[in-house]
C-alpha cells in the first residue's frame, strides 16, 4: 500500500504538541514525583504458604478487614505461593507484624502458614533508584555513539532527542496517574527504549537509502517519502505489540499491571516519536544528502599526467 501522507508538513504542531507533554511531565514528575513501590521505598516482605491456590483478591480482602492498609501482594512461583509486601511505614509494631498478617489470613482460611521474612532496606531502594537512572543514562549515550556511527551524527542527536522525549513522557504519566513505581516499570521504560530506538532505525535506514537513490527533492520531501515507505511497517509491529500488551494488561494480573501499563504507553508514544521527533529533529539540524555520501578516496597516482 503506497501512502503519501505529507508528515513533516505538521512538524511545528508536533513539536508544540510535545513541547506541552513534556512540560507537563516534568511539572508532575517536580512536584507529585513518583508513587515508588517497596523496591524503591523499603518495607517487610512476609511469603506464605496456602495447600490449595489463592485469589490475590481474597488476601486483599482479608487484610483490609484488620485494617492492614498499602499491602503488594503477589504469586510467587505458583498461585499457592504469595509475597506480602508492606511498607515501613505501617502503623503496626514491627515485632508483631508477622503474626498480624498470618492471623489475618487463618481468619479467612486455615490452611495457610508463613515461610520467611525478609526487611526491605530504604537504603537498597536508594541504591536501586541510582543503578536505574545510571542504566537508563548509559543506554542512551551507548545509543547515540551508535547511531552516530552508523549513520551521522545529525541523526544521533535526533535519535537521543526521540528517547528522552519518550523516557520522560512515560515517566510523567505514572507521575499524573500516581500509578505504582517498581522495577517492572523501570524495565518496561528501558524496553521501551529498545522498541523506539529500534522504530527509529528502520525510518533512518529507508531515509539514508532514499538521500542516496534520489536525484531530486528536498531533505524534506525525501524524508516525508521515507516515513510513507515504512508506515506499513510501523504500523504492523505497533498495533500486533499493543494487542498482546493489552492482553496482558486485562489478563495478567496485578504483578505485571505496570510494567504492562509503561509498555503500552511506550510503545504509543514511541512510535509517534519517531516520525515527529527523530525525523523533525534531523530535519532541524540541517541533515543533508552531503551528510551520507561516502567520502571520495584518491586513487595513487590520478593527480599524474597519465602520458608520463
């Protein structure tokens, strides 16, 4: 299917339109900061054990009836194994904590019984909150030396703007929507880098061949040509992903529910930002058909009278 949709014709409204998101993200992400779940913040974590499987909806249900209040609950291995998460500021004894929660439990079913407990520093959450962004920092240099190489630096910095531009995004939404924090989400967004940069690629890659086939047109219009080439493409991969992200976001229970929510929104955002931000971005910074040709190397001996 040939599509001739004049994209960068709505560059300026794309940038104004992204300018407010992230504005927007940045304000939140200042001012309510993030929900961190207990990998981050720190808290008891009790694993127990039931004989038959458990609903997660019914240990909810028991613990609100003792008024046990911020509890993560999730399967551990199987539906009969779960972690209790709670975080340190419970207003229950610290000492007494375990058994509150298994007494909590018997009075729904008896057949239960607790494995271990472990404490959850605020001090490993701390340096988990450092390793993360140091992570999410070193991808995107590693990306833009690459793309740099690969193709021109024009596009490096192009690629790096539509990474960032989606990292903050994603992470303002959670900030806005107060939707819980933890390592699943922090995977998600570095998988989301993963995805973008990879949309992002395969739009440069058709950009560069076109530069380089075509004799005529503006950067302009041989970038607009390229987005059209590979609509078909994006659209595919965006749409396929987000069935089975919506699929686990409706069917896969409370333990992925975030990480599913960021990868939803990631993909979203990320494949807009690739046709309005990377592409616009190089378009900004001046790339040209020069930037891609492949230097012209002397050959010894052609500045020589060949009649010598």
């Amino acid at each position: 299917m040939n599509f001739n949709i004049p994209f960068l014709k709505f560059k300026n409204i794309a940038v104004i339109f992204s300018a407010l998101l992230l504005i927007g993200s940045i304000t939140s992400l200042a001012t309510k900061g993030l929900n961190v779940g207990l990998d981050f913040s720190g808290g008891t974590m009790i694993q127990v054990k039931y004989d038959e499987p458990v609903e997660i909806q019914e240990i909810h249900k028991a613990l609100d009836a003792k008024n046990i209040q911020g509890a993560v609950v999730q399967y551990f291995g199987s539906s009969s194994d779960v972690t209790i998460k709670l975080p340190n500021n419970i207003d229950i004894d610290n000492d007494k904590l375990d058994f509150v929660v298994l007494s909590a439990l018997e009075a729904e079913r008896s057949d239960v019984k607790k494995v271990r407990r472990a404490f959850l520093s605020a001090a490993v959450g701390d340096e988990l909150k450092e390793d993360g962004s140091l992570a999410l920092m070193t991808a995107l240099f590693c990306i833009m030396v690459y793309v740099a190489i690969r193709f021109e630096w024009k596009f490096a910095l192009g690629s790096v703007a539509a990474l960032a531009h989606d990292v903050i995004i994603v992470a303002g939404f959670f900030s806005f929507t107060q939707v819980e924090f933890d390592l699943t989400v922090l995977a998600a967004i570095l998988a989301v880098i993963g995805y973008s940069l990879n949309d992002t690629i395969v739009v440069y890659d058709r950009i560069r061949e076109n530069f380089l086939k075509m004799r005529n047109g503006s950067s302009l219009e041989i970038m607009n040509r390229s987005l059209n080439q590979t609509l078909t493409r994006t659209l595919i991969t965006s749409i396929t992903t987000l069935l089975v992200l919506t699929a686990l976001f409706v069917f896969g229970g409370e333990l992925i529910h975030g990480f599913a929510t960021a990868l939803i929104v990631g993909v979203l955002i990320g494949t807009y930002s690739s046709i309005y931000v990377a592409s616009a971005a190089a378009l900004a910074l001046g790339v040209k058909k020069e930037d891609l040709m492949p230097p012209e190397i002397d050959k010894e001996g052609a500045d020589q009278d060949p009649l010598m």
